[in-house]
C-alpha cells in the first residue's frame, strides 16, 4: 500500500524555514549592534545630568587638562556640569549669538571674570584645586544682563597612596636561638602613580633614664626602584646587623609618597614591635666574698604569661615539639618567678617557706628531754635542802610562773606585732593573706603543668590565679572618707546683726548674647513660610531682595557642596528674573535647601508657651469669678 504522504514538499518547507529563520537572525545581529553601540554612549551621556543651555549660546567647549604628574590626557566636553582631576586647567570656549555684545564667566558668586574675544568665540582659563560654581552672564545689545544656570565644578582630590604589611603581626617576640631574620612583604598602590617607598626602622636600647634611640631608613630591595601604580615590595631586616642585642627593642612602619606636585602625599603603617628577648638580665652581687645570684629585674606579669601560654598553643602545631617544650618550660620557670615575688609580698622570703605549716613550737614541746629520762639523777635528791641561788630562784620562779602563763603568753600574742616571725612580717590584713595564699597555691599547679608540657591543662589555673590578684588588688585600695567644708564660726560682733554686704550671693544673672547663623537665610525661610502659609505667590521687590540675600549666603555653603544646592540656587534666579511660572514647586524647593543648611539648634532651659484655646480662656475666667463670689 501506498501512503499518502508529500514529503518532498515537506523537507522543501523544512529547508526553506531553516534558511529564512538563519537569515532573519543575521539580520536582528546587524540591527542591534548599531543602537548598542549608541545606547553605550547615551549611557555615558546620562552619566552627567542633561543641562540646557541658554539661547543665547550658540556653542559651548571645554577643554581639561590634568596635572603632568597624572599622565592623563588632555579631554575635551559641551556639558557645563563639570568634575575634573585637582589641579586641573580648565579652558571654556563659548560661541554667542550676534545680539550678545560682552560676556564674562561668574566663580562662586563673587568672582567675575571676563571672557576674551578669540576670534569667533570669546575664551577664558582657570586653574582648580577646589571644588566651585560658576555661570555664564552675558549683555546684550539693549544693555540687558542676563545669566544661566548654576553649574558645578567637582574636584576629584589625589588620594593618598595605600600602603600595608601583609605577613607580619604587630607585636614579635624573638629569641637568641631563633632565626634573628625578619622578612617584610608590602603591597602598595596609588591613584595615579607611587613614587617611592621605604621602612623607617627605629632601635631601642638600653632602659630607664639611659635609654637610647637610634633610627635608620631602610629601602625596599624587591624591586629595587619604587614606580607604579600598584606594586609588591619587600625587604629582608637582619635584627643583629641592625645592632640589636638581647633586651633590646626594634620598631619600624612603611611609609609610601605618591607623585603630586608640589608636595607629594604621604602614608603610613601601623608601627611593628619586635623584642629581643633579655637572657643576661641578672645581676650578680658580693658580699662577704661569696657569689650571689640575685632576682631577674624583670619579671612576667600574671596577664602575660596567660598571653603568652595562649600564644603557645596557637603555635603548637607550627612549631617542632622540642621548641614546643622549651617554650612550655621557660613559661613554668616565669610562673615560679611570679610566685616568688608574690610570696615576698607576704614575708615568705625563701622558697621552702611557701606554703608550709610552721610547727617549731610544736615539735619543741612534743621533743622528751632524753637526759631526764635516762639520766643519773641521784646527786639531786637533797637539792631541796641546799640554799637557791639567787639566779637559781630566778628561774625556778619563772618555771612556776609558766605552769599558768600559757594561756597569757598566747592571748599576748594575738595583739603583738612580731616582725621576726614571717607569717606576721606583712602589711596585708587577715582576709587579704588568705587571698594570696591562695593565689600561691593555684599558681604552684599552674607551674607543675607548664613544667610538663601540658599548657592547656595550666591556662585554668593561671585564670583562677589572676582572679584572685585583682581581687586582692581591689580589697586593698584605700578609701577616704570626703567631708564637707566646716565654716569658721562668726565673731560674737558680728552676730545677728544682719549685716550681708560681705555676703556674695549665689545667683547671678547675665544676658547672654549670641549671633545667629545664616541670618540671611533665616529671613528668607520666614518670608516663605508666609507666602504658602497665605499662598499669596506674588513676589515683590523686597521679597526677591530679601531671596537675593539668602542666595548670596547659600553660594558660600554651595562652595563645599555644589552638587547639592546649585539647583536651589537656579530657582532663586528663575524667581528673581520672573523666569518661571511654577512659584509654588519653586518656593518648596529653595525652603528644603534652608532648612538643609542651617544647624539643629540646642535645646536650652526656657520658660514654656502655652498656648490656649478662647473658650478655655472664658471658662477658666468665669471660674475665677465664681471663686470670688
């Protein structure tokens, strides 16, 4: 059987589709292409606000010339609405058309500079290193001045150059055993162009009142020379050619200088510490020919040796597990420093005496007299019967007298002050010792586990430790009592008198005059505010001079930002030359400008107005009366 079927009708139809549908898509390519490239410079157009110009203005060019030192070229545009590089000269050519007789350029609305004539166009040039407004003012044949909008000039300011240390933390702490080789990665980068760059290192040593300071500038020697714009240099500090010795300081900052002309600009790092341990600080004293080693001047702070603990394990696994332990180690013997001063604190002046139970009375009294015991005592059984001596008696009286005096000796004690005795050698109070005994405690587990490597296990302690010392440091502060002043008594001449010429009052009273901000524009804010309030719109020429002065003080604010008023600015003029007949928009506009510039006002103690209703009025005054009948 034959089906009924065209396909060679179909695959022509196919075909046929396939070759239209690739050519209408060749075609929409070759028609997006043009608009896109239009639609990127309409863009670009966009990216300044669309301004008209006036009509008597035939042609307007700018032309922009950027500082040398920037390698930006010269560029040229017809938008009067301007930013440009600091520095920049810029050059206004503008076409007038034949009713204009003399034209001139007005800076800041104070400034006006006259155009000259070259050739068909009249011409002037200015330097800008600050922000500023400018308008183009013309007269014409009549006689007539007239004047454009206000137009802004935005100065984009050379920024310092950026300059930062990438591999190095603030604060180093080296060793003599460890590699006294510091290397310094920095990445700098500028606006338009880094000039040069380079460490200021400076060296301490010494201490106290002898310190001494040395300070060398140091060059970056990768790249050898400082140009570009973004660049990566660094520096290898060899600590010992430097001169540094063990207990000795080095600090250093980058600093980066940019290419402006006249004076470059200047930036810093954050400055670097780097601290060469003190292995050799102990002293070493004679006396009665023997050698005796003293205490380190400088001992670890309780608050140190927990940063420095913490620091310990942050490194753990960066460092080998023999300068892991020498580390843990060297903190324990810092701990055992720190206990001992403390214990110095409470007359615990060698380290077996620290903690331990003096029992010397105790073990005095427990000890047998072993000659008594074992002894012949037979040349004594007639003593009672041969006269005393007189020391003798002595002391058998005193002997007598101690069966009872026990109880005295120990109740005496506990109101002396025994200076020989180092429990008691302290000027902490009971309850401040205890503390610190405590402390001591905690800090000799502290030192046990820093002792067998084991830091994490050592960092509870030493937090319970520097608990306990702030503690004790707050208890022991002294507290004065503050009295008040206590007047001398008056002369019996004097008294009841009523004599107060003397006598200086406590009030006093004073006018205090201040002058008002924006007076100009504070006035003008007024006038407005009755004009919508009455919405009369007629302005008079007293109004559009009173708006004429408070435009004049709104330029110098407009100087700082004329982005921001410029606009408000335009409406003033447009009221003043009855340019407009949207008045109502207009006035809004120039009152939020006002209110923008002036400043929140401080709140003073005032005698409050209040405002009340006439009936409330009526019916207070009626209840007075009904009060009085």
């Amino acid at each position: 059987l034959k089906l009924p079927n065209r396909l060679a009708t179909a695959a022509l139809v196919f075909v046929g589709s396939v070759l239209v549908t690739f050519a209408l898509s060749a075609f929409n390519f070759v028609r997006e292409t043009g608009p896109t490239e239009k639609s990127a410079k309409s863009e670009r157009v966009k990216d300044s606000p669309e301004v008209t110009l006036p009509v008597a203005v035939k042609a307007l060019t700018i032309t922009i010339t950027p500082p040398a030192y920037t390698s930006v070229r010269a560029y040229t545009t017809a938008t009067p609405q301007l930013s440009v590089p600091e520095g920049s000269e810029i050059q206004w050519k503008i076409s007038f058309t034949d009713s204009v007789s003399a034209a001139a350029l007005i800076f800041s609305a104070k400034e006006t500079v006259k155009l000259r004539q070259q050739g068909e166009t009249k011409t002037v040039t200015r330097k800008f290193t600050s922000p500023a407004f400018y308008q183009i003012q013309w007269t014409d044949r009549s006689g007539k001045t007239r004047s454009s909008d206000y137009y802004k000039i935005e100065v984009v300011r050379d920024q310092a150059p950026e300059i930062a240390v990438t591999n190095l933390e603030q604060s180093l702490e080296l060793s003599i055993k460890d590699k006294l080789v510091i290397d310094v990665k920095s990445t700098i980068k500028d606006d338009y162009h880094v000039n040069d760059a380079y460490i200021i290192a400076t060296v301490s040593k010494g201490s106290g009142e002898s310190v001494k300071f040395r300070e060398e500038k140091l060059k970056f020697t990768s790249p050898a020379r400082i140009s570009g714009q973004q660049i990566s240099a660094s520096r290898t500090i060899d600590i010992l050619k430097l001169g540094l010795e063990p207990g000795d300081e080095l600090y250093f900052y980058a600093e980066a200088l940019d290419n402006k002309q006249p004076i470059p600009n200047r930036s810093r790092t954050e400055t670097f510490f780097i601290t060469l341990q003190d292995t050799a600080s102990q002293s070493l004293s004679v006396e009665g020919g023997l050698g005796v080693d003293l205490m380190p001047e400088y001992f670890r702070s309780q608050r140190q040796i927990i940063i420095d603990t913490e620091k310990l394990l942050r490194d753990k696994k960066k460092i080998s597990k023999h300068d892991f332990n020498f580390k843990s180690n060297e903190l324990g013997y810092d701990q055992k420093v720190l206990r001992l001063k403390y214990g110095e604190f409470l007359g615990e002046e060698f380290e077996t005496q620290i903690g331990e139970t003096h029992a010397g009375e105790e073990e005095s009294e427990s000890t047998e007299d072993i000659a008594a015991k074992y002894g012949h005592a037979h040349d004594k059984d007639n003593e009672h019967n041969l006269v005393a001596e007189k020391k003798h008696a002595d002391d058998h009286g005193h002997d007598h007298e101690g069966e009872g005096g026990d109880k005295t000796k120990e109740l005496m004690d506990s109101y002396k002050h025994q200076h020989d005795d180092p429990e008691e050698a302290t000027f902490f109070n009971q309850s401040i010792r205890t503390k610190l005994k405590t402390a001591l405690t905690i800090m000799w587990d502290a030192e046990l586990y820093l002792r067998l490597y084991e830091p994490e296990k050592s960092l509870p302690y030493q937090y319970k430790a520097l608990k306990i010392l702030k503690e004790v440091s707050n208890d022991s502060r002294i507290y004065v009592h503050k009295t008040g002043f206590d007047p001398p008594p008056l002369k019996e001449e004097k008294r009841l008198t009523g004599d107060l010429s003397e006598i200086k009052s406590s009030r006093h009273q004073s006018s205090l005059i201040t002058d008002q901000t924006y007076p100009a524009i504070r006035k003008g804010l007024q006038l407005i505010e009755e004009k919508l309030q009455q919405k009369n719109l007629r302005l008079t020429g007293g109004d559009k001079r009173t708006l004429h002065e408070a435009g004049r003080e709104l330029a110098s604010v407009a100087l700082e930002k004329p982005g921001q008023f410029l606009e408000a600015l335009s409406m003033i003029k447009a009221l003043e030359e009855n340019e407009t007949n949207d008045t109502m928009q207009k006035l809004m506009g120039i009152r939020k400008a006002f209110w923008q510039v002036l400043p929140d006002e401080k709140v003073t103690a005032s005698q409050r107005n209040n405002t009340t209703h006439h009936l409330d009025r009526a019916f207070i005054k009626n209840l007075d009366a009904l009060k009085n009948e």
